[in-house]
C-alpha cells in the first residue's frame, strides 16, 4: 500500500487502518525494512500473502518510484503459488 502523508483526498488516517486492516485478515507480524527506500516495510503473512506498506511525505499524485515497487512486490511473491488458490482452468 503506498500511503502519501500529505493526501487532501484520502486522508492518511483512513490508509493507516485500511493498511492495520488488511495486516491483520493476513495475519501478519512484525515488519521489517524492504526495499532500498527507508519507508517500505514488510510483513509477512502466516497465510502467505504479505503486505508491503511505504508511506511518503507526499500527496495522493501516485509517485514516480512506485511502479519499481509494485513490481517488485508482485515478482516476488509471484515466485510462490498461494496454496489456498486452486491452479486456473487448463486448455486442450
């Protein structure tokens, strides 16, 4: 979840328990730093399905680093099928 601290239209305190929330449905610990950013944490899931949290001075305008973070985010838990999804419909 990125989270600007300086978000007029969605207020950074929504985001803050959007991002306890969505912790807590995935049953995740502590977090640790992730990342080369200083304001990407980590934590990971007991179901296997981590969160990535990086919250920025900024404003709700979606910054310029994100998607380096989002795909990072994706290509590594792409690495690991999420056991309670069944494998998709296979074509003859």
């Amino acid at each position: 979840h990125l989270a600007g601290e300086n978000d007029a239209l969605v207020k950074f305190e929504w985001q803050r328990r959007t991002m306890d929330a969505l912790r807590r449905l995935n049953q995740c610990g502590d977090g640790a730093p992730w990342g080369a950013r200083g304001d990407c944490i980590r934590y990971e899931s007991a179901v296997d399905c981590p969160v990535v949290t990086c919250i920025h001075g900024g404003t709700h305008r979606f910054p310029t680093f994100a998607p380096a973070l989002i795909t990072a985010f994706f290509q590594q838990v792409a690495r690991t099928p999420h056991p309670a999804i069944p494998p998709g419909p296979t074509t003859p």
